[in-house]
C-alpha cells in the first residue's frame, strides 16, 4: 500500500512539474487614486478630493494564465474643511492599504493581455481635527480588473480598478484607478 501511495504521489508531481513552466516574479510601481470623502451627521465637508498616491506591487506568475500577486499603497495625508453651525474648521486624513490576491490573466496578443484579482484587503484610515479623532481599520475582499501592455519581455504598463472592501465615510473612497509599470525577472 505504502509503494501505491509513493508511485500515485510521484507520478502526480512529475506530470505537474512537466506541465508547469518556471514561475516568472515581477515586482511594479504605480500611481493610485482615490476620492477622498469624509462624511459626519450635522456638518458640512470640503476635501482634497482626488488624491495621487504610491502603490508598490509584486508577485508571481505560476503560470501565464494565473498567479498571486501582493501590494501596498500609501494613502497620502488629505486636508479637510469642516462647517458646523457657523464655525468652520480644519483637519487631515491618512491612511494606507494593502492586499493579497489571486491573479487571472488572459491574453488577447502577444503585446496586450487583461486581468482580475481576488483576495484579501487591509485599509486603514486615521483622521484628526480639533475636536475629532477617527481610526478605522478593516479587513475585506479585495478585487481588481486590468489590462497590461507589454512593452518589451521585461516591462510592462497596467492600468486597473481596483476596490477595497466596503464603502467609507471618512478618507479614502474603496475604489482606486491605478497606473502602473512592472518589470519581469
């Protein structure tokens, strides 16, 4: 029995490493952006909006149709303005976000292909004004759709959506366009 189990566990392994090709890991930068909206019962909000910020990405393609991929962006810090009653006031906004996912490629030539990501997301906002202190933080589904250009075997531009858990009402919107260049190893 124990012979069966090694032969069945062998043979299982040789046909997937044959069927495999090598793993190729990339690693990218982008440019991310999200609204930024903050949103309290009984006042009235003026914020940065749209903000630009760094997103550093990498991961692995397993095979050309599928892979993980890994990434972290840095929300930058957003200024709001805030009304109550007559009184106006100010305060700032950070956060960050981070996610792991699957990866389903498709190719539609040799220069362009398209993409979706599913997996876990981590976002995590803190705000402050005078009389207001906000933390958040959360953990949810992550999900992305793209498309990629390859410039040469090496470098390639993205362009995705992407959307991290649910909706928020203070910092950084769930949805993010991002802009992207990836180098292949």
């Amino acid at each position: 029995m124990k012979k069966l189990i090694f032969a069945l566990i062998a043979g299982v392994t040789a046909m997937t490493a044959a069927q495999a090709q090598s793993p190729a890991p990339y690693i990218g930068l982008g440019v991310a952006s999200s609204d930024h909206n903050f949103k309290i019962s009984g006042s009235d909000f003026d914020g940065d909006g749209y903000k630009p910020s760094l997103k550093v990405f990498g991961g692995l393609d397993i095979t050309p149709m599928w892979g993980v991929e890994a990434g972290y962006t840095d929300l930058r810090k957003a200024d709001f303005n805030y009304k109550i009653g007559n009184e106006t006031r100010n305060g700032s906004a950070d956060g960050k976000r981070a996610y792991v996912a699957g990866k389903a490629t498709m190719p539609v030539n040799e220069m362009f292909s398209v993409y979706g990501k599913l997996g876990v997301g981590y976002s995590k906002v803190d705000g402050s004004s005078p009389d207001l202190r906000y933390k958040e933080s959360e953990t949810g589904v992550y999900a992305g759709v793209g498309a990629q250009y390859n410039l040469s075997k090496q470098v390639a531009l993205t362009l995705e959506y992407e959307r991290y858990g649910k909706s928020k009402d203070f910092g950084a919107k769930a949805d993010a366009i991002t802009v992207g260049a990836r180098y292949n190893f």
